[in-house]
C-alpha cells in the first residue's frame, strides 16, 4: 500500500513510499549495524533505515526520484511512542527506479511537396505506464509508441522543425517529461525542392 505518512497505521505493514528522493546523499554511510537516510517527496520528509543484513547495506545510494517498498517500524524509546516512524526496506529490488521520459523519432514516410509527413515517435524511458504526448500542431496522442501525421500545411509552415513534449506515469504516480522543441521531421530530400 502506499502510504504517505508514516504513523501506527504503516507500523509492521509492508507500505510504499512513491516518488521520493534521498535528502542529503551523504548520510548513506554503510557503516555500523544500519544506518538512517531521510527521503523526501517534496512535501513531506520519512527516515528509511538501511540494516547491515540487507542486501541494500554496502552499495551507493539511489540517485534521483525512486520509490521504496518496506516494512513500516518505528525506533522511539520514550513515551508517549508517538514518534521515530520509518521505512526499512527489506532488498535491492525494493527500490524502483522512477520513471524516465525519454523518446526518438523517425520521419517514415511523406516527403513530395503537398504530402502530409508521417513521424513514428518511440518511447526509450523506464518505468511507464501511462503516456501524454503533445506535438507541435497541437495534436496529442496516450499511445506508447505513437506514429503520428503532421499536416503538409503545418510541416512547410515549421521549417520542417516542431516540438514534441512526452509526460510518462509510472505504477506509483510519478512523473517525468522530456521536452525536445526542435524535433526535425524532414523526410529526406524534402524542402529542396
């Protein structure tokens, strides 16, 4: 489940933090029986500690936006016991990496002055499952690897340049958008004529 607060209600539970990132890099120190990291999710800030018997203790911090999964503790050793919440993830693979918006393209056919120009965009990102593409024309497209059609019209008009814009969404709701504003979408020998 994810979950953000870490209360009574995440204690022993196996809960998700999305889209958090790692406060100050420095402090996974992989030194002594486990260490505390603190993470963010831009709003709010959670302890995750990293015990010395997992496989997470002795490598580099994750770096970026990631999402963790682990069980829900708490270390507070003075009443009330309201306080010393934290996430401890149990391996590795407990960690995912956020999504990436990252795409290519490639003008696959159009080309004869008048001709409309076919443009086959694809996603080259990790981690999405939903996808937002905004083009040049004002067209959209929530295909993963969408072929798209720009007008003649438009084509001569831009330059045979325009922009592209892909937001992604991973399982956890985090974002990324890659934004490219000089996509060439020229099929070979167009404009020369």
């Amino acid at each position: 489940e994810t979950v953000t607060a870490l209360d009574e209600y995440s204690e022993s539970n196996l809960i998700t933090l999305a889209c958090v990132s790692i406060v100050d890099p420095t402090d996974w120190t992989n030194d002594g029986s486990g260490f505390n990291v603190d993470v963010t999710d831009g709003t709010n800030t959670y302890a995750m500690r990293i015990d010395a018997d997992v496989d997470l203790y002795g490598t580099t911090a994750p770096d970026g936006v990631f999402s963790v999964t682990g069980i829900g503790g708490q270390y507070d050793s003075s009443s009330p016991y309201d306080e010393g919440y934290q996430v401890l993830p149990r391996y590795m693979a407990d960690i995912t990496e956020s999504v990436t918006a990252n795409f290519s393209h490639t003008t696959i056919s159009g080309g004869d002055t008048g001709q409309d120009i076919d443009v086959e965009f694809s996603y080259d990102g990790v981690g999405a499952v939903d996808f937002a593409w905004e083009f040049g024309d004002g067209g959209t497209s929530d295909e993963e690897n969408p072929t798209y059609t720009f007008p003649w019209s438009f084509v001569e008009g831009a330059g045979f340049t325009t922009s592209a814009i892909l937001t992604v969404t991973d399982e956890f709701g985090c974002t990324s958008t890659m934004t490219v504003s000089d996509v060439d979408i020229a099929w070979e020998g167009i404009g020369e004529i």
